[in-house]
C-alpha cells in the first residue's frame, strides 16, 4: 500500500508540473490549447473548445494555489 501511495503522489506531481510548464511557457494561449487539445485526442479523449479552456482555466486556477 505504501508503494501505492507514493507512486500516485509521483504521478500526481508530475501531472501538476507538467501542466505548469505547460500554461507558462512561452506561447501564444491558442497554441497552448491546440498542443493540449492534440495531446489529448491522441489519448482517446475528445472535447469540444468550450471544454477545452474550462479544462486550461481549471488546472491554472490549481497550479497557482
């Protein structure tokens, strides 16, 4: 259980840094979305813009607490 729980705190981590390199590199926000967007349809996972940015607006809202 322990080796569970810090292989999910890894992950979790790694999710969360890569989302902050992510929405603070140095690129257009359009361009942002778009590389998120293709990232995520190559894994199977499709939304719409509007779920897009709610999604972008979210994990920023997280990363800057």
């Amino acid at each position: 259980m322990k080796g569970l729980s810090i292989l999910a705190a890894f992950l979790g981590g790694a999710v969360v840094g890569a989302a902050a390199g992510i929405l603070f590199a140095p690129e257009s926000g359009e361009d942002t979305r778009s590389k998120i967007a293709d990232a995520l349809r190559k894994r199977g996972i499709k939304l719409s813009r509007a779920d897009m940015e709610n999604l972008v607006d979210e994990i920023a809202a997280e990363v800057k607490e």
